[in-house]
C-alpha cells in the first residue's frame, strides 16, 4: 500500500513514455494525478494545473521536463521527483524552480534517481562539468566585458 502525504508532489521526466509507465503504477494504486507534456493544450494544461492546487485529490503531477516552458508557478508543490538526468543542468535547475518562488512558504525537497554504472552516470558528471564552466564564465564575464571580448 502507498502512503500518500499531504504534500503535492511533482515528477519530471523528459520521456513521455516514461510518465506513461508512471501514471499505469499511480491509476493502478487508485491515486489521482493530473499531467502536463508536449501534447497537452494550453487549455488542458490549466485544467491540469487547477485541479493540482485545488484541495483536491491530485495531489500529483506528472510534467514533461521541457513542456512546461518557463514562467510557470507550481508554489503549492514541495516535492520534486526528477526521474532521469538532462544534459543541460539548467533544465533541471528551471523545473525546480517552478516550486521555489515567491510565494513558496515551505522546504522543497528534491529527490534525483541516478542508477550506478549507467549512463544516468556520465549525464551527471557532463552536468557538474556544465555547472562548473558556467560558474566560472559568470566570475569573469565582468572583466570580458571591461576589455569588450
């Protein structure tokens, strides 16, 4: 038996097939969910997203990692569930912030599934090589400027 908490949880994948599978296992357990991916209309996107922060049971949603788009509010989630790895960090770090804006009065906890000696691996050591050259084109990205490189 799964336990469902009070907290809305999100789950990214960037694999739609993926989410398929997810949502087979969550309507198999009797647990509502709402969805968002590229297929889905503007329409039925707000639908989806009314019935997640409403009082409701749905207290799930399943989103495409990219679909969404930026500019979107999930502040009434406080769980992210990142099912596989991008290659480019800052899609992942862009999901998470969809939870964590203004307006986000509790923790956001994020859980990552990595699975060893696969290629989740080498997706996450190309991410943290990503992070680190962006950390430093930000610390001399001003000096760039000064000499207008």
């Amino acid at each position: 038996m799964i336990e469902v908490p009070e907290a809305r949880c999100v789950i990214y994948s960037q694999w739609t097939q993926f989410l398929d599978l997810i949502g087979i296992v969550l309507v198999h357990k009797g647990l509502s969910f709402s969805r968002i991916d590229g297929k889905t209309s503007s329409k039925k996107q707000q639908k989806a997203l009314s019935q997640f922060s409403s009082k409701s049971d749905f207290k799930i949603l399943l989103e495409s990692l990219i679909a969404a788009g930026t500019g979107l509010n999930i502040t009434w989630a406080q769980i992210v569930f990142i099912m596989d790895p991008h290659w480019n960090p800052s899609q992942e770090s862009q999901a998470i912030d969809r939870l964590h804006r203004i307006g986000q009065s509790s923790i956001v906890k994020v859980f990552r599934f990595i699975s060893q000696d696969t290629i989740e691996i080498n997706i996450q050591r190309v991410q943290e090589y990503k992070k680190k050259l962006m950390r430093q084109l930000l610390i001399f990205s001003p000096l760039l400027f000064l000499l207008n490189i």
